[in-house]
C-alpha cells in the first residue's frame, strides 16, 4: 500500500498520534497542537489507505515557536527547517511512512534552498530515530542536555550548506 502525504489540519489527529508515542516524543497540550498545525509549512500527515499512519511537524526558521529546541538552532543558524517531531504510528512501522515524509521534506527544501534541522534523543538513546537520521543523511552538529528532564537530544543538520550560520555575539 502506497504512503500518500496530505495537509495536517486537525490538530486532534496530530494530538492523539503524538500522545501514542510519548515517551519517544513529548506530550502535547491541545493548545500546543493546535499552534504546531497551524505553523506547519508543508503537508504532515500520511495516511496508509484510509487510516492516519504518522505525522510530522515541519516548521520555519522564523516561526517564533517557543521551545528550547527549536531555539538552540535559530541561536545558531538560518534558513532551515526545523523539524518539531516526527511519529509513525506502531501499526504502520516498517512500512515506509518515515522515508515518504523524510522525500517530501527533502522536496521542499530542495524547492527553497534550505536546510533540514531534528533534534533526537541520545541519552538515553531513541535509537530507531539515531540510526534513520544518520541513514537518512543527517550529520550530527551539537548536543543539547535538559536537566528537568535528564535527557540529551542530539542536534542534526541534512544540507548544511544551506544553511547560513549566525556570527557569534560578543567578546
């Protein structure tokens, strides 16, 4: 069965797949659904015949989304896009749907001339995440540690050379 990528504009489907996956992913609030689908830059979410089979949340570099995550890479960078989260529902796992949303991300900034940013958890690892970022083409950039939580995610880039790096401030 084919994959087919359509328009993410219920923010209660981004809600219920996302709160399926936790703890791989954070939990969601319906308000905080609800501002991710509306700041979504392309469509995020694929379907497997007539059934939602997974998500993604692909944001701008300019979005003012209010995370931590999504702030340490405009700390740094521009012109990116930065994707929040990405969940295949168990069911439909080992059927294509993360390599078909990863092809349409890659279509669209290939059609902007952007990079694509992710943060995955490293320790501890997420490490079906780890091991399709690096097979996907992503290149490692940074770490990043969360005390409240005690987690790392680790911070990679696609098409790095997209990217325009930000000048250091200060001394």
């Amino acid at each position: 069965m084919a994959v087919e990528i359509v328009s993410l504009d219920a923010p209660d489907t981004l809600l219920n797949i996302n709160n399926a996956a936790v703890p791989d992913v954070g939990v969601l609030t319906p308000a905080k659904a609800e501002w991710l689908a509306s700041h979504v830059v392309m469509p995020g979410l694929a379907m497997l015949g007539s059934k939602p089979a997974g998500t993604v949340v692909v944001l701008s570099d300019s979005c003012g989304y209010d995370s931590d995550y999504y702030r340490w890479f405009t700390g740094r960078y521009q012109n990116f896009l930065y994707i929040d989260r990405i969940i295949v529902a168990d069911w439909a796992r080992g059927q294509g749907v993360a390599q078909a949303l990863y092809r349409r991300i890659d279509q669209l900034a290939a059609e902007i001339g952007a990079a694509v940013v992710a943060d995955v958890y490293c320790e501890p690892p997420n490490t079906p995440s780890l091991n399709l970022h690096r097979k996907m083409g992503f290149e490692e950039v940074g770490t990043q540690y969360f005390p409240a939580i005690n987690k790392t995610a680790a911070k990679f880039m696609k098409y790095g050379e997209r990217a325009k790096v930000k000048l250091e401030q200060g001394s």
